[in-house]
C-alpha cells in the first residue's frame, strides 16, 4: 500500500518540478535573450545619445524588471502580486526594507522608476552588468580603490536626486534575513536621509522566498501565494528646528524595522 501511495504522487511532483524548471527557464531567457533582444538598443541610447543618461537608464531598469514580474504572473499564476498605490507614490524619500530573497531589489526596482541603491562592488566590474549600474547611478558597498571618487561623486549628487523626486532604497542588514528581528545595521543611509532631510520609509516585504527560495535555483512556481509590500511607518524628522543625530534617528528606524518583522 505504501509502494502504491508514493507510486500516485510521482507524476504529480514531476508536473511540479516541470512546472518549475519552465518558470526558471523562461526568467533566465528573458535575463538573457529579452536584453539582447529587447533592451540592448535602448540601453545603448540612454547610455550615449540620452540627455538625462541615469534617469533614463533607471527608467529601462524598472521596466525590464516589470516585464520579468509579468512574465512571473503569467507562468506562475499562483503567486499574487500586491502593491499598494502609496507605495509606488512614494518620492523623494529613502526607504528602508527587509531582505528576504534576491527577487526584492528587483521587485523595488520594478516599482521605482527612478531609484538608487547601494550595490556591492564587486559587481561594478562585471562586463555589461557592472556598466548598467554605474550608468544608473547606484552606489558601491564601499569605496576602495578607484571606487572611492565614484561614491563621492554619488553622494554628492544625492541630494539634488531626491529633490528631483528619486528614491534611495536600501537593505540595511546588507544581505537577506530569514525574518528574524535585527539587531543592528549600516547606518550610511539615515546619515544620507539626515544630510539631504528626506524623509525616511520602513518598508516591509513578504513573501518572496516562497517563490525563489533562498540557496535554490529553481522558482517554487506551483505554491498558492501573495508577495506583498507594505509601509511599516514614516519617520519625518523636523530637520529644521530639532534636527535628530544619526544615533536617534537609527533608534527609531531600528525600532519600526522590528516591529515589521513577524
């Protein structure tokens, strides 16, 4: 009886994981492919005949990423996508979020036309990739070397960014946490967010390890699910007359931070 009883669930978990390996195949041909195809040529445009070369560039980023996430709806329609209208109204702020899975700097960059954030700077030196982050102005992990004057440079124009109405988001742990509370993170972006008085975004994100798990390389596409983001709090420092220190405005991002966290 037990032989019979695994016998039946074969096929179905083969379906599945065909199922998955279709979804996988499909992203990763549009990772490749769509940009060769699709983007390329654009791209080529923002990078030398664009008058605004990082805006525009930001500008394709989110819209090859809302072509990934509508590729996602429609082979994995079991996983849901909700994202309230005040999060994609969200200017001129820094945003912090949760780190769950590597589909969340996409999704943030997918909602966000125009963005930066903080990448590790290892893959500033990859051919093509490390050409279309530098082109869009995200800002090195740390700058060493050569990378130094770039960051400076970033920096220096990140207060006329977020006036023009571009957002910095940021993962502040630095690297994907499987929910549990921090204890502490970088704080460079609340002294960005001091330096250029923008307010400040908890964000939280839920949900997308469900659909690429963290360490696997197939998208889990069959299980019923909703990826979801939402706005945990809004920290608007009085800048002007009680100006915090970055000491204070971190005790209060940490404390919202945690109180998203399940």
């Amino acid at each position: 009886m037990a032989e019979m009883h695994s016998s039946k669930h074969q096929p179905a978990h083969f379906t599945a994981r065909l199922a998955d390996w279709f979804v996988t195949l499909t992203c990763w041909t549009w990772f490749t492919l769509g940009f060769i195809c699709c983007f390329s040529l654009p791209y080529a445009y923002a990078a030398f005949l664009a008058k605004d070369s990082e805006t525009a560039t930001q500008k394709l980023n989110s819209l090859f990423f809302r072509v990934l996430f509508a590729i996602l709806r429609v082979t994995a329609p079991s996983h849901r996508l909700d994202i309230p209208p005040e999060i994609e109204a969200i200017r001129s702020s820094v945003i912090v979020c949760n780190h769950l899975s590597y589909l969340d700097p996409l999704l943030l960059i997918r909602t966000f036309p125009r963005h930066r954030t903080i990448v590790k700077t290892r893959f500033f030196s990859l051919p093509i990739f490390g050409q279309v982050i530098t082109r869009a102005g995200y800002i090195p992990a740390s700058g060493e070397g050569h990378f130094a004057r770039f960051m400076l440079q970033q920096l220096e124009t990140m207060p006329s960014f977020l006036r023009s109405g571009g957002n910095l988001f940021v993962f502040p742990e630095g690297t994907r946490n499987r929910g549990e509370k921090a204890a502490t993170f970088h704080p460079g972006a609340l002294k960005i967010a001091r330096l250029c008085q923008a307010p400040i975004y908890i964000v939280h994100i839920e949900n997308t390890e469900v659909l690429f798990p963290p360490g696997k390389f197939l998208f889990n596409s069959r299980r019923k699910n909703t990826i979801t983001l939402r706005v945990v709090d809004r920290i608007q420092p009085d800048y002007q007359n009680a100006p915090p220190s970055v000491t204070e405005l971190e005790k209060q991002v940490l404390e919202a931070y945690n109180q998203g966290s399940p």
